[in-house]
C-alpha cells in the first residue's frame, strides 16, 4: 500500500490572493504543483487568464484553481473525489472569501462523462500520477463540450511515459520539474 505524503502548505504566488496559504493533507496520491512548475505555468497563462472560465480536474489542494482566481479569472470549478478534501477546498474558498469558485465533490471522469452546460477557456488536468488518467479525462474533455474553441488546457503528469493527448491539442509549451513533467496544449 502507498504510504501518504506527509501534510504541509502551499501559498498562493500571484494576484489578488497572493501570500495566502492552502493546507496539503496527508493522502496517498496527492501531489501539489511545485511551486516552480506553477510559477512558469501562470507566467505562460498571464495574457489569457483575465475572464478565463476555470476547470480545476483531480483538485487535491486547490492550488491550481485558486490561483487561476486570484489571477482573474472570471470563475472555476474545482473537481475533487475525496469528500474531506473537498470540504478543505470549500473552507478554504470561504476563509480567503472567493465568491467565484465552486467544488464539486466527485469522480472527475463521471464527472466529465455528462455534457457539459457551458464550455471552459482553461483546463487544469493533473491527475494522480499512479492512476493513468490522463488520456481518458481528455477524451471526455473533448467529446462532451467541455472545451472552448480556444481552450488552454494544463497537463501535469510524471516524465515518463508521456500520455496521448486528443488530435487537434496543439503543444503550445513544456517544461519540467524534478520528475513532473507540465506541458500546456492549446485548441485551435
């Protein structure tokens, strides 16, 4: 059985919200974004993330979501399976007094396996690395309207092996972290 990572905190790097800080449980497969990874990765969205529609997918600590926020965008969804999890992120919400996110505490491939009611313009995918996800959260991205025309959509998986992404996800950027691995696709 996998031991749990030991808790600690993450801070939120830029925006409104800077400086304030995400409590990081101890569960087996929760791995936040290093803040490495999130600082290049929020550079690389800064000319897209005012007004963005945010989906946070496998949320964990909420990092990725929250930050999208206190950047500007325009509102998120952040999807966590754990309901204790979820319940952190939905404090957390209150506590920093963000009136424009919402948890839902769910699978994120049932999740995605509904039609979505209106499409998103940022996708944050970042499930738990054991898990093998990605192409399958992907392909439900892209057939059920998940996605905007011109969707940025986040991918964060271990070096290797790279996960297949959907035709017609254009690799716009990629970088590297230790052993994480975080490339941004671009629809268009």
């Amino acid at each position: 059985m996998k031991r749990a990572a030991a808790p600690g905190a993450v801070r939120i790097i830029g925006g409104s919200l800077r400086g304030s800080k995400l409590a990081v449980p101890a569960l087996a497969g929760l791995r936040p974004t290093p803040q490495r990874l999130r600082e290049t990765l929020f550079n690389w969205l800064m000319p897209v993330i005012e007004g963005a529609r945010v989906l946070d997918l496998f949320a964990g600590s909420g990092a990725l979501g929250i930050e999208a926020i206190s950047r500007g965008a325009s509102d998120a969804v952040l999807v966590e399976r754990d309901r204790a999890q979820a319940a952190k992120i939905t404090a957390d919400l209150q506590r920093l007094r963000v009136s424009n996110a919402e948890v839902r505490c769910a699978d994120a491939l049932e999740f995605l396996a509904n039609p979505a009611a209106q499409p998103f313009g940022l996708v944050f995918l970042d499930p738990p690395f054991d898990s093998g996800l990605w192409t399958r959260a992907a392909e439900l991205l892209d057939a059920n309207g998940w996605l905007a025309p011109d969707t940025y959509v986040y991918v964060e998986s271990p070096l290797e092996p790279s996960a297949a992404m959907p035709v017609g996800w254009k690799p716009h950027r990629e970088t590297r972290a230790g052993a994480v691995r975080g490339a941004l696709y671009r629809l268009g």
